[in-house]
C-alpha cells in the first residue's frame, strides 16, 4: 500500500515537470518555426473574388484575374494601382436571354508596362493600360483546353496557347499581325512554352509518352530533341531557358525522365532521378531542379555535376515553383494536409534555403501545379486564395536583400 502510494506521490511530483518539459519543448518548435517563417505580411490587395491569374506592371500596378462565386462570367480583369485601388474592370459577353459570356482565362502585362494580353475562351485582345482596345483575334479554342498567354522579354510579341484536343500556339506582333502559328493534331499529356526575345522554347508530351523539346524561332528553322518514353507515369514538369555569347541553354526536367540540358538542339547531359523533378530555373550559372520527394532542391553545374542536395528547412514536400525576381532566386511550395492548403516561400541565398512566407490558403496553378506569379523587382507578387470563404488575397513578398536575414 505504501508503494502505491509513493507512486502516486511521484506521479504529482513528476506532472507538473512533464508539463514545464513539454511547454519548453512547445517553446522552441515555436520559436524555430518563427525563424523559418518570419511573421506573414498583410495582403497587398483583398478581392471580393478568387484570383485565377495576376500579372504586375513596372510602376507596380496589378492586373488580377477575378473568378465571382455565383455571378457569370466565371472569369473579369481587374485592374489595380501600385496602392491597391482598383482603377477599371472588363467583363465579356452579351447580356442577353441567350446568356452569352467569354470567361478571361489568363493576363500577361508586357515588360515594359504598354500592353495588358487578355486571353478568354474565345478571343485573344491587347489593350493599353488606359483601357483602349487595341486589337481582338478570335482563337477557336476546343472545349476542355487549357491556355496561357505571355509576352517575349523584349515586350515585342504575344504569344497565346492552347492544348486539349489539339496543341495550338500563335504568335503576334503589338500591332496585330500574326509572326508564327503552329499546331499539332495529336492530344498532348502536357504542354509548357518559354520565350526569348526572337523564339518559342516548348516542352510537347504526346499520348505515348515521348517527349520533344523544340526550338521554334520566330522566323528560319529550329531543332526539335526527342526523349523517348522510360516510365509509365511520365509528364514535362519543368522548362528554363538561358541564352550566352556562347549558344543557348535549356533545361529540362521531367518526373520519370529525370533532369536534362540541352545546348543549342543537342544533349549535354542527362541526370535521372529517384524523386519526381518538378521544376528548374538557371540562375548565377548553375540549375536549380525543386522535388517532390528526397532531396527538397538539387544543384547542378553547367558541366553536369551534382554540386549539392539541399533539403527543407521545414519539413514540407509539396509541389515547387521558382521564381527570379531581381537577383534573387525564390521557391513557392503548396502542401496539403487535413483537408487544407498551404503555401510556403523560400528564398535561395549562397546555396542555402530560407523560409520567409507562409499563408494558408492555395496559389492559382497551371495544369502542372506550377503557381503562377509575378516579380517586381525584387518582389514576388502571389495570389493566395481561401476557398471557403470563395476569396482571394494578392501578397507583395519581399525576396531580395530584406528577406536574406529572417
């Protein structure tokens, strides 16, 4: 009876130990995780709709796809000042019994901030930033396809594609006229495009599984590369194109193909991968391939060499995006877990990583899961939206020099 209850004293003694123990322990998982994540900014702007797509201007103004819950059309632009007022809104269609809409798909502001591209589901048009339309080109698009629009660095051409039934990619000057057009009749699996100042860079999966990386100059003849099939589950994750003195440079990333660089329309190199390379970037001359499995980040040389593994800092393993705003270079990655999103930022400072951001909530994707984002300067311009209340935020993350130091 005694050790019975020596024990029970023991026990109370030891309670409030374990709970002191656990609270500390409690402590500093908290402290560590608010260093990997300093404390998450205000939302730039708050729409009263989720964002589908956003895209920035050089004076930090913000083009904003809106998708409303219950009004059609499912898709409007909206146009916003570097201080978050809305200035104008385009919605498509004819208000009629017949109840007739476009839905905007995605928006691209040009480099130098003259033309907004706005692709809906039937038209491609180009405005100035005053609203005045430009010009409109009706695009056929098949039902069920999945399009994108951007522009060439040198802000000189739009360049508009859509795949579903067919791959269909145009390719225009600012002033209307059509430079390039190509279509293939096959259904592709995945699609992604680049652009350079006088060329398209694309990544084309068919229903076989064979890939081919093409280069397809805006006049004269490119070179196509054809990786072959080596897995069941295959698809293009990742595409980075940097141009020197000395040729151009394309990397390529694939989730059972592994990683590529390619030169000029031939292989230097091919890496395979035990994880699923997701995406890539070229920066200060080495390749940067995010995964989702094993290593968080790998890096490369030029030559081929595996320089590094680099691994979360937290724990996370979601999908990843790079962004290169400035001199700096960024990661998004969505995770998923009880029932919920949640998006994360990293920045990439001397081949270390830094966790500066996180929200609940999902960033507006592409068919692959890449986010899509934009910079300014040294700011990552990310829409965050919160599905259950149907509403979306737009986040100004610093990524350069304020955020090397969490």
């Amino acid at each position: 009876m005694r050790r019975i209850e020596k024990g029970l004293e023991m026990r109370r003694l030891a309670s409030p130990f374990v709970v002191v123990i656990v609270a500390f322990a409690v402590f500093i998982a908290i402290d560590a995780y608010s260093q990997l994540f300093p404390s998450t900014p205000k939302p730039f702007l708050s729409p009263n709709d989720t964002v589908r797509d956003v895209s920035v201007f050089p004076n930090g103004g913000v083009a904003v796809v809106e998708v409303p819950k219950y009004a059609s059309p499912t898709g409007f632009l909206a146009v916003y000042s570097a201080d978050g007022q809305r200035l104008w809104t385009l919605k498509f269609g004819t208000p009629d019994f017949l109840v007739v809409y476009e839905s905007v798909e995605g928006v691209s502001v040009a480099p130098d901030g003259r033309y907004i591209a706005v692709l809906t589901d039937r038209n491609l048009r180009l405005y100035n930033p005053s609203r005045k339309l430009l010009w409109k080109v009706p695009l056929n698009q098949s039902e069920d396809s999945y399009s994108r629009v951007l522009f060439t660095p040198d802000s000189k051409h739009v360049v508009a594609y859509t795949w579903g039934e067919s791959l269909k990619v145009w390719v225009f000057s600012t002033n209307g006229s059509l430079v390039r057009y190509l279509e293939m009749n096959s259904s592709p699996l995945a699609v992604i495009v680049r652009t350079i100042d006088s060329a398209l860079y694309m990544a084309v999966e068919d229903e076989n599984g064979t890939t081919r990386i093409m280069e397809v100059p805006f006049e004269g003849n490119g070179w196509t590369v054809v990786i072959s099939n080596t897995t069941r589950w295959s698809a293009p994750r990742g595409l980075a194109v940097f141009k020197t003195s000395n040729g151009t440079y394309v990397a390529y990333v694939d989730c059972g193909k592994g990683v590529y660089l390619i030169k000029n329309g031939s292989i230097v190199w091919h890496r395979p991968s035990s994880g699923c390379p997701w995406d890539v970037a070229i920066w200060e001359g080495k390749i940067y391939v995010s995964e989702t499995a094993n290593s968080f980040v790998k890096v490369y040389s030029l030559n081929g060499t595996l320089l590094r593994s680099l691994y979360s800092p937290s724990f996370v393993s979601g999908p990843g995006t790079f962004f290169r705003c400035g001199h700096s270079l960024a990661l998004t990655v969505i995770e998923y877990s009880d029932s919920s999103w949640k998006t994360y930022v990293y920045l990439l400072t001397a081949d270390e990583i830094h966790g500066i951001f996180n929200v609940e909530g999902k960033p507006p994707t592409d068919y692959m899961s890449h986010v899509r984002g934009a910079c300014w300067g040294d700011n990552l311009i990310l829409a965050i939206n919160d599905f259950k209340k149907w509403r979306g935020y737009v986040y100004e993350v610093p990524v350069g020099p304020k955020a090397q130091s969490p």
